[in-house]
C-alpha cells in the first residue's frame, strides 16, 4: 500500500489500471482514477464478477459452465505492489499494475491463472527448491488485416518491399522494422520488462524476443506485459504484432520457449547439476517428468484451435517429449552449459499460451518427476522428427488427455482444470460451427 501510494504521488500518476490476466492470457480488470484507486485500497473495495475467469477468448461465457455460483458473486482485486510501473504510451501519467484475486473471505480465487502459478511455485518453496525460468517469445509483424477472410501477409519495411523468402537471424532484415523495435525497447525499458536479445527468426518478418533468466512469477509477469507492449508499439506504426502460433500457411509457427532450473532456496546453487559438472539426479527426474506429463498438460501449452498448426514435422517446432543435448528437434532441449547453468529448454509451448499456464505447466510436470524420482530416455541424437508423433495432434485430444491426469490436477486443483475444460470446450464448439474457405474451395462443386 505504501509502495504503490509513493508511485502514485511522486510520479503525478492520473488513472491506474488495475490488470487480472483471464484464462487466454488477456488483460482484464478496470481503470480508475488515482485517487480512487488509493481510496479503494484501504477498503478493499475494487471488485469483479468471477466469471471472467471463464470467459472466451471472444469475450463470450459458455452457456453450461457451472464452476463459478450460480449468484456469479463478486471477487476483490489485491494489486501486487511489486508490479506497478508506468503505462508508457499515455499522454497523461498512467499506472498499470497487476492483481490477485480473492473471495470475499479472502481465499485465493483458485481458477486464476497468476493463481495457479503461484500454487506450484509454493510446492517448489516447501522442498526448498526455488525455479529459475527464461522465456523466449516469436511472433509475427503483419500488415493489418481488416479482413479476416483475406490472409495475412507481411508489412512492407523501410524498402517499400515486402520482406520475401527466410531471413533467419539477418540483421538487416530486422533493421527493416527499427521504428517499431526502438519502440518495443523504449516501452520495455520504461516499464522494468527485461528483454535481452531481439533477432529475426526463420519466418517473414518473425522475430524472436530473448528475456533475462530470473524468478517465474516476476518473468510471467513481464511476458504478460510484453505482448501487450509489442502490439502497442506496432499499431503505432499501422502495423500488427501476432502471438498467434501459426498465423500464415507455409510459414513456421511461433513459439514460447521455456529455459527452466531448479536452485537451492538458501544457497542458490543449481540442483541440475552435480559438483564434477555432470547432470544430478534431480535435473534426470526433471526432464523424465516433462516426458511424461507434458503431453496431458497440453491445453496450457497449446490452447487454441490454431496451435495445434504449429506441432507438425521439420517446422522448428516438436512433435514428440524426446529430450537430447543441443538438439532442437526434439521437444526439450538441453543447452551446451556450465554447470551453474545447467537447463532444460521446453520447445512444445506457443506464442498464444497464457505465460502464467504456461509456466506454471512446465514447472509443474518437471516438480512430479522430481517428487516420483522418474527416469527419462536416453537422449537422442539426429532428428527427432524420425520418431513418433505423440503429442496431441488437435484440441479435443488435448482437453481428453488433460482430463484424465490426476497428478496433475493433485497440483492445479481440480477446479481449475474443469474452468480450463469448459472455456476451451466453448471455444473449440465456435470454431466448429465455422465453415473455412478450404471447404467452399474445395468442396463446394467436387462432392
């Protein structure tokens, strides 16, 4: 309280907005006047209704949900003071800052993806193991479509040219887009979300944003404000910022690579590794835990229609949990390392997951090898595309298999796992209801 009333004063802050991440990873919540925001805080007095936690990713509430009460009560927001920062592309002084939500007798409101994450990390905290996580996000520029009927494209660069053919890590091909990215850097800068390297990745103008190792809950935290700061820097300069997993047809698909250690709490050295630098028993279980579990947590890694796009063979993305060293065929990845650095890189998440599920997923299949004492495969060696397609291959699969992991809902709360199920369960009965150009291309006057 304190903290966020300095911010407040000092920096002249006008309107705050007060930010609860939703089930699809968008920013909800309501913006209110500083000075109401400071009264508010001392009686507990900013409220949402819970269903937003089952709202769509089209803003809909599907019709049979029944996980929240029937009087659809209202929840509190609780800012997390640690998160406050500037909204930088306001001309007026503007605060954001994200909150937790409880019931009104003060129980964590257990259907909150920031929520969920928090849970796991505290069973990390009770074994004395603290995780440390790096994020790594793609996504597309595009040129803004009106029309959703019409394709995407890339947008024209700073040559009056649309960027053609594979432009992997070109520096000048990145360049072309500077205006943007300089705003991108700027934005981050001015809202403490420590973004590392930018590169262009193998796709039309797809970029790749690297952030610094750190704390999951303060990483998700910035993830979340990221694709919020790029799609704002982009509209700025008439062009679109896309998360999507695979949002154009013969182009690779975006992901959200997930650099995962586990550290001693007290000492903070790394429990991946043994004192001779090779791999401990610990980080074996970890990855053994990925393997086997990864697969039935889907719907937290690939939750979308569109995801399941990405997962196909020699597409930069994976379509099995094999494991191998430097290897990024396969689904998990192990970096070349020293042993304070000793990691596990998680290829299978999208660039649409929600950071906090995404996260918090991950953590939590490596934290049920760790406590079951599991033992991987051996690593592979060449492509893992050879081998068999085990991932999920569409949504319905993926919300199946999730339904049937006990461990998994022992560590996300069975609750929570039905709140997923029913939003996605919703969104999956829209797409359905759609008839593609595919269909009236190809069946119209053939069938």
């Amino acid at each position: 309280m304190g903290f966020m009333e300095d911010f407040i004063k000092k920096n002249r802050i006008t309107e705050v907005e007060c930010l609860v991440p939703d089930m699809s990873g968008i920013a909800r919540g309501k913006i209110v006047p500083a000075e109401k925001f400071l009264r508010i805080l001392r009686d507990r007095g900013l409220r949402l209704p819970e269903a937003i936690f089952v709202q769509t990713v089209t803003g809909e509430f599907p019709d049979d949900e029944d996980i929240t009460s029937d009087e659809n009560s209202d929840i509190y927001m609780i800012p997390d003071e640690r998160t406050i920062r500037f909204v930088p592309w306001y001309n007026e002084p503007t605060a954001q800052v994200i909150t937790d939500c409880v019931y009104a007798d003060g129980r964590p409101v257990d259907v909150s993806p920031r929520h969920v994450l928090k849970r796991v990390l505290a069973l990390y905290e009770e074994r004395g193991w603290k995780p440390v996580v790096a994020p790594e996000l793609e996504f597309f520029l595009v040129q803004v479509n009106k029309d959703p009927d019409y394709p995407l494209v890339p947008p024209v660069g700073r040559n009056g040219r649309m960027e053609s053919g594979r432009q992997a890590f070109g520096i000048d091909a990145v360049n072309e887009f500077d205006p943007i990215f300089e705003a991108v850097y700027d934005f981050c800068e001015k809202q403490d979300i420590d973004i590392d390297t930018l590169t262009h990745e193998a796709g039309a103008a797809q970029i790749e944003i690297n952030f610094n190792h750190g704390d999951a809950l303060e990483l998700a935290d910035q993830a979340f404000l990221f694709k919020r700061t790029a799609r704002e820097a982009a509209i700025r300069h008439q062009v679109y910022a896309t998360f999507m997993a695979k949002p154009m047809q013969g182009e690779p698909g975006s992901a959200m690579h997930v650099h995962q250690s586990v550290v001693d709490a007290d000492s903070g050295r790394n429990l991946f590794a043994n004192p001779d630098g090779t791999d401990s028993d610990l980080f074996m279980s970890h990855v053994a835990g990925l393997q086997k579990y990864l697969p039935y947590a889907m719907p937290l890694l690939a939750p979308n229609v569109n995801s399941y796009r990405r997962l196909v063979p020699n597409s930069d993305a994976p379509i099995n949990v094999h494991w191998g060293r430097d290897n990024r065929t396969t689904g998990l990845r192990v970096p070349v390392s020293q042993p304070d650095s000793r990691r596990v890189e998680n290829r299978v998440a999208g660039a649409d997951a929600n950071p906090y599920l995404a996260i918090a997923a991950s953590l939590a299949c490596g934290y049920i090898g760790m406590t079951q004492g599991l033992e991987p495969n051996d690593p592979i060696k060449g492509s893992a595309y050879r081998l068999a397609f085990t991932l999920p291959r569409h949504q319905s699969e993926a919300l199946t298999k999730f339904n049937a992991c006990k461990p998994l809902k022992e560590i996300l709360g069975e609750r929570f796992i039905d709140a997923v199920t029913c939003v996605k369960e919703a969104e999956y009965e829209a797409y359905n209801r759609v008839i593609s150009s595919w269909e009236r291309e190809n069946l119209l006057l053939n069938v």
